[in-house]
C-alpha cells in the first residue's frame, strides 16, 4: 500500500513544480513564439528585464545574430529548470534545444525574472557546446 501513497505523493510533487514555473514559460512560450516570428520589437519592448544589466542595443545585436542562423527548428522544451529566490528576487531557469542548419544541434538557457508586470527574459543563452550555455547561465 505505500507505493500508491508515495506515487501520489511524487505527483503532487510534479504538479506543483510545474505550477510555480508556469507563468514564467508562458513568457519563455510566447519569447519563442515572437522570435519565430521575427517581431524582435514586441521582444524587445515588452519581454526583455533592463534591470539586468543589458542594453537595448545589445539585446538587437544579440537578435540580429539569431536571425542570422536560419530557422529555429524542432524545439523541444528539456524537463530539466530550477527557480530560486535570492534577495527577494525570484528567477526561473528554462532549458530548451533546437537545431538551426548552420551549427546542428543548439542548447538554450532562458533565466526568466519575476517583476510586478510579471516574467522578463534576464539572460538567454544559446550556444551547440551546453557547457557554455551553462556557465553563462550559472548562479541562476
């Protein structure tokens, strides 16, 4: 009788892993589904948090070098993520994969930010090595 009890248990547990980071990859959901459509404006004026550091100018060269790929194709969602609070701000790590003719195989990182307007894109990382990925990412 303790397996069904620790199945539901473990359940739970994965309902509400899922819940917390919700809101945060409906922002990484639509992130991709804006850079898809190359509407690089709409992901610059209302999904990138400037309190990171950031400029506006380096999130275009950063964009213009993604339109430069190719195609984003067969992204898929990796089941791994982490959220953390520190210092009262709260970050939600979320791993992806896709593949862009040019490199093959690519990895991204998108650490997400919680703010009163809601999630904002902090740090997006992308790179075929994820060893990179994850150091640009690390401490998120």
């Amino acid at each position: 009788m303790k397996f069904p009890f620790i199945f539901c248990a473990l359940v739970g547990l994965l309902l509400a892993s899922s819940c917390s980071t919700e809101a945060a990859e409906k922002t990484a959901d639509l992130f991709h589904q804006k850079l898809d459509a190359k509407d690089y404006d709409y992901i610059i004026n209302n999904l990138v948090d400037y309190e990171g550091g950031a400029t506006i100018e380096e999130w275009e060269n950063f964009l213009n070098l993604l339109d430069s790929w190719g195609p984003q194709k067969n992204r898929s969602k990796q089941f791994d993520f982490s959220k953390k609070t520190q210092n009262g701000l709260t970050t939600v790590k979320l791993s992806y994969t896709f593949e862009v003719d040019k490199f093959g195989l690519v990895h991204e990182r998108l650490v997400l930010v919680d703010r009163k307007e809601g999630y904002k894109l902090l740090i997006v990382s992308m790179n075929s090595n994820e060893a990179v990925v994850e150091q640009e990412t690390q401490g998120f």
